[in-house]
C-alpha cells in the first residue's frame, strides 16, 4: 500500500515536471540565445530605474519560448508513448491544443522571468544581481499565471491529491533543478553568474 502511494505521487511528480518542462526549458535557453535588443529597449520606469533591463532581450525570449516549446513537445511526446498510462488526449485534448500549450507554458516561464526582473528592478537591484525565491520561482509563477485562463487543464492536471503533493514536491526540488541548470550554465561559459 505504502509503495503503491509513492510509486503515484513520483509519477505525479514527474508528469508536472514534463508539463511544466517548456518553462524549465526556456529560461535557460534564452541564456543562448539571448543578446541584442532589450525588451523594455532601454527606457525607465517612473523610479529612473529601467523598466526590465539589458539581461531581457527579445532574443532571449523568441530563443526561449520556441525551444522551451520544441524540446517540452518532444519529451511529452516520448512519454506518452512508453507511458502505459499517460495520454497527449487526456492531459491536453486535441493534438494541436498539447502543441499550444508546449509554446504557451515556454512563454509563461519567460513572463515569470521578465515579472522577476521588474521586480528586482524596482527594488533597486541591477542587472544578474541575487534576487533569492524570485530567481528560482519566477518562472514557474509565470507559466502558472499563464495557466489560469485555462482553468479545465489545470483542473485535469494538477488536482487530485497525489497530483498536488506531486506538484509541491516539484516545486521544492525547483531551486535543486535551477541551481544545477545554472551552475552547468556558468561552468560551459554561457552565465555570467552561477545563480
Ligand atoms: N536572457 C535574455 N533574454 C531573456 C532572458 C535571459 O537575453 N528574456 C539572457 C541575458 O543575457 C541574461 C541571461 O540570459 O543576462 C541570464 O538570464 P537571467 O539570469 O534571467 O538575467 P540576469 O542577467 O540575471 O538579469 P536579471 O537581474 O534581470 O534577472
Ligand atoms: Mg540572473
């Protein structure tokens, strides 16, 4: 009985963790590909202080979401398909709405991203410095908000018990999991910052 719950909360576990995996996908990959032109294009909030700052980048964010969204399809995909018990058809519906939803949860993680950075603007922080909770949450809260229009998918994915203490032992791992990312970040050369 015991093992049986285990074996149902990891595998809840992991399933949050494929869903949400176009947003853990894309704020590291706009790493890559970031640069270039910022998002808020250099101006100022009414504090004089920048509205998100240089490490925002339009690059960043189109690099981001398509491949957070690319590589969450593929994984999905495979899962799917090993999975004895996990379908594309009940944890999204249409084919077509997994595909949106892969690019839409890619994108909530870069909204998170760029919230975070308007926040740490706003309290004075500059650009890369530690903003602790916001770095390792911001993403996640971001995909979330993006979710809340969609009350039906979260309703099917994150609600039943052993789902929601899925959930929440995913999102205690979450600083474990972006502390690694970032740390192979900065070892490969691609982070100015190991957080
Ligand atoms: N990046 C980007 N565009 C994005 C997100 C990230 O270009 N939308 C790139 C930037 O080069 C950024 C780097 O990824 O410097 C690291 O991202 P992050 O840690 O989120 O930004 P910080 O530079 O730390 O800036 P902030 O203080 O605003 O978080
Ligand atoms: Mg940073």
């Amino acid at each position: 009985m015991e093992s049986i719950s285990v074996y149902l909360v990891g595998r809840e576990l992991l399933e949050a963790f494929l869903i949400l995996l176009p947003a853990y996908v894309s704020n590291p990959t706009a790493v890559v590909f970031g640069g270039g032109v910022p998002i808020d294009f250099g101006r100022r909030w009414k504090d004089g202080r920048r509205i998100l700052g240089d490490g925002k980048t339009w690059r960043g964010l189109f690099g981001g979401t398509l491949s957070g969204g690319v590589i969450g399809i593929l994984f999905m995909s495979m899962y799917s398909r090993y999975s004895p018990t996990f379908t594309i058809r009940e944890a999204y519906g249409e084919w077509t709405t997994f595909l949106f939803m892969s690019f839409w949860i890619a994108f909530g993680g870069m909204v998170g991203d760029m919230l975070g950075s308007f926040i740490k603007r706003r309290r004075g922080l500059r650009r890369g410095e530690k903003a602790p909770g916001l770095d390792q949450w911001d993403f996640i809260i971001g995909a979330f908000i993006l979710l809340l229009p969609f009350p039906w998918f979260l309703k099917k994915n994150f609600s039943g018990a052993y789902s929601i203490v899925g959930l929440f032992l995913l999102l205690l791992l979450t600083p474990l999991i972006h502390r690694a990312v970032n740390i192979l970040g900065f070892r490969l050369g691609l982070k100015k910052e190991p957080w």
